[in-house]
C-alpha cells in the first residue's frame, strides 16, 4: 500500500514526499487504521521496521495546531531517540506548523519550562525527566490524548516500570495508549494487560525476533585475534558504515586506542560522553561524515541510521535481546544490512541459545564450529577451575537469570 492512498491531510502527503516515503511498511500497514481510530495499540515488531512513522503519521493527523497544548505524549527510554522521534515529528508535520519537543536528563530544566510555555503540541521525554517537571513546573497533561510507549523493553530493562506506572496514572483524561516493542517479555505483557483497553495486537516477529533483511554472519576466533580480525576485515570489505559493539567502556576505549589511526574516519561514543558530545557524534554519523563509530549499548537501541551496512559484535553480546537490537541498526526499513559477531569457545553455549532463540540460520565464515562440543569442553574446563562447580557468568534480568558470557 502507498502513502498516497491514505485518507491523510495534504500538508503530510506532501511532507511523506520531501521524505521520501511512498509504500508503507508492514508495520505501518496493520497499524495505521487503529490509531487512527483511537483505539490502543499493543504491537510487536522488529527493530527498522518503521515503527517511529507507524505512531507520528496518524498521531500528526489527529493533532489540532491551533491549540498550544500538548496532545500526544511519547515515552522513551533515552536521550538519542527523544531527539530522533523530534526530527521525525518535525519533518512529518513541517507544513502543518506542528511543534514537537523532547525534554530529557542532562539539560536545563530553566531551558526546557520557557519552551514548554510558549506551547508544544507533541511532548517526547524521558520518564525522570518528565517526572521532574511534574512535580516542579506547570506542566500538565490533561489535554494528552495518544499516549505512546516506544522501546518499552528497554524502560522496563533500565528499571523505569514505577516511573511509567505514575506518568499514566497522571493522564486522567479519556486516551489512547500505544505500546511498541521489539521484544515481548513478561513485564511487558503484564503493563500491557493492566493499562490498554481491549487493544488491537499486531505481533510481526514472534517467530522472527531479528530483521528479516539482515545476514547473520559468525566468526569463532581465539581472544587474542580479535582486534588482528577486526582490521583485515575493515580493510578488506570496506563498509560504507558501520557500527563496532563493545561490552563495556573499557573494552571500547581499548579497541578506539589501538585502531584510531589505522582507521581515521572513525568515533567512539559511550554513556559517560556529555549529552552535546553524544549528540554530536551521532549528527557525523548519520551524516556520513564518520564511517566508523565505536559503541557500548547506548546506541543499540531504537537509533535511526539509515546508511549503516554492518554491525560488528567485537564483544559477544551480554544476551539474546541485546543481540537483537544491535543488529537492529542496520537492515532497516527494507534495507539489506550485515551483522558480523566475533565467538570465542567460551561464548558456545551463549551462542546455541543466541540461534535458538532468535531463529537465526547462521552464516559461517570458515569451516562450521561443532559448538556442542565446544560448549560441553569449556563447561569442563571452567569445573575443573572453580573445583567442580560451573563458574559461569549470570545476569539477572527482572525476574529471570540470563547467562553472561565470561
């Protein structure tokens, strides 16, 4: 289906094609016609799959731009996609004189209260933040009527779940609440059912968690090749852009070290970067100014990089939900993307439940790895090390232990 056939205003068909927008994705496709109506929305779909557009077309449709109040309120867990969902709104209701905004940590409360004054008619926030003002500004919600929750995954997993709790129950007023995310575990399921009424369900990848466009490629190395791989491969297939994972800061300032003058079109951004910092690190690279950018998970989720042809795992990802967003920057919007992970023997048994779990058909290079083997030899070599007992790694996670590859 075509944008074009939509009952949408003029104003947003003409922005769509200064966009460049012209079929819709699946997900856009099941749920246009529901929130449009009001209805609440409960969906279930991949990272890349349009699900920013799926909300901020029809919830630019309903808004009223002659009221200076905030009509729809948009929940996420960081920074970096408050400000893409602002872009985004921005350019869906450039003609219409639509007026989003973002409030986030990290940023002047002074600032932020003389914007929201002036009028806003979307309000993107992180949860403390919006909390912050709740309790210490004029600002009010009773004009809200779309409630979205992006990536609630992720604010579930940051531990933002009271915090979401409150912010609904301070929407008194009659509205609709749309739930998008990747992933669907048991807190998600049990918000879900306690505060959308009787809402349509669209679940796109219960079966395919990862991009369907997206190759799955794996590599089994010793520890210390790691970085001597990574540059024959950066060399050799030359990405027009891509982005190298790291566990940890550490990891990744290590990695940024022995490789920034080898490759000098090349970043590194982490959580400990200040927000202008981060913020500029991320405009180079989605301008294709950076080829390169070096990440700790602060830029796996729900970030918008259209060029991005590879995602690097340098590190083993932590778990099978990391993995997935990740990889989930590249291969968006119908694009074909490359992830590439780099195993040792002692992420086997993390990585059997990896391709469990996410479905995948793993591509090899090299000659295939017989990871049951693998995994069973490493289980022994760690018993042997902790005097009979495993010594493997856990993670919790709610209320669920996940393995932590060592």
């Amino acid at each position: 289906m075509k944008f074009t056939e939509l009952p949408l205003k003029a104003e947003i068909l003409r922005a769509l094609e200064k966009m460049g927008f012209q079929d819709l994705t699946p997900v856009q496709e099941q749920t246009f016609d529901p929130v449009l109506e009001g209805r609440d929305l409960w969906a279930m779909a991949e990272t890349g799959s349009g699900k920013t557009s799926a909300c901020g077309i029809p919830m630019v449709q309903k808004i009223d731009p002659g009221l200076r109040k905030i009509q729809a309120l948009v929940l996420v867990p960081t920074r970096e996609l408050a400000l893409q969902y602002v872009d985004e709104l921005d350019s869906i209701g450039r003609y219409l004189n639509i007026s989003p905004f973002a409030i986030y940590g990290g940023f002047s409360m002074d600032i932020q209260k003389a914007k929201l004054s002036d009028g806003v008619h979307v309000l993107i926030a992180t949860p403390g933040r919006l909390i912050d003002h709740l309790y210490n500004s004029d600002l009010s919600l009773s004009d809200v009527k779309t409630l979205v929750l992006d990536e609630a995954d992720e604010m579930l997993d940051l531990g933002f779940v009271d915090d979401v709790k409150f912010i609904m129950s301070c929407i008194i007023g009659k509205h609709q609440t749309l739930l998008f995310s990747a992933t669907m575990p048991k807190d998600i399921e049990t918000l879900a059912e306690a505060y959308l009424h009787d809402p349509y369900k669209v679940e796109l990848n219960r079966e395919v968690v990862a991009p369907v466009n997206l190759s799955h490629c794996f590599k089994m190395i010793a520890p210390h090749e790691r970085i001597t791989v990574l540059k024959d491969f950066l060399k050799t297939q030359a990405p027009q852009q891509a982005i190298i994972f790291c566990n940890s800061r550490k990891n990744g300032e290590e990695l940024h070290r022995k490789i920034k003058s080898v490759f000098t079109s090349i970043e590194y951004i982490h959580g400990g970067l200040d927000q202008s910092r981060r913020t500029s690190i991320f405009d180079k690279f989605k301008k294709l100014k950076t080829k390169l950018l070096i990440a700790t998970d602060v830029a796996g989720r729900g970030l918008d990089f259209t060029h991005v042809t590879h995602i690097i795992n340098f590190d083993f990802p932590q778990n099978a939900e990391i993995y997935t967003h990740r990889t989930g920057r590249t291969g968006r919007m119908g694009r074909h993307g490359t992830a590439v992970t780099y195993v040792t023997p002692r992420d086997a048994e993390s990585l059997k439940h990896l391709l469990k779990q996410n479905n995948i058909e793993p591509e090899w290079e090299g000659s295939v790895p017989d990871l049951y083997r693998i995994a069973k030899e490493e289980s022994h070599k760690r018993k042997k090390r902790f005097g009979g007992k495993d010594g493997r790694g856990w993670r919790k996670k709610g209320k669920s232990s996940k393995f932590r590859s060592p």
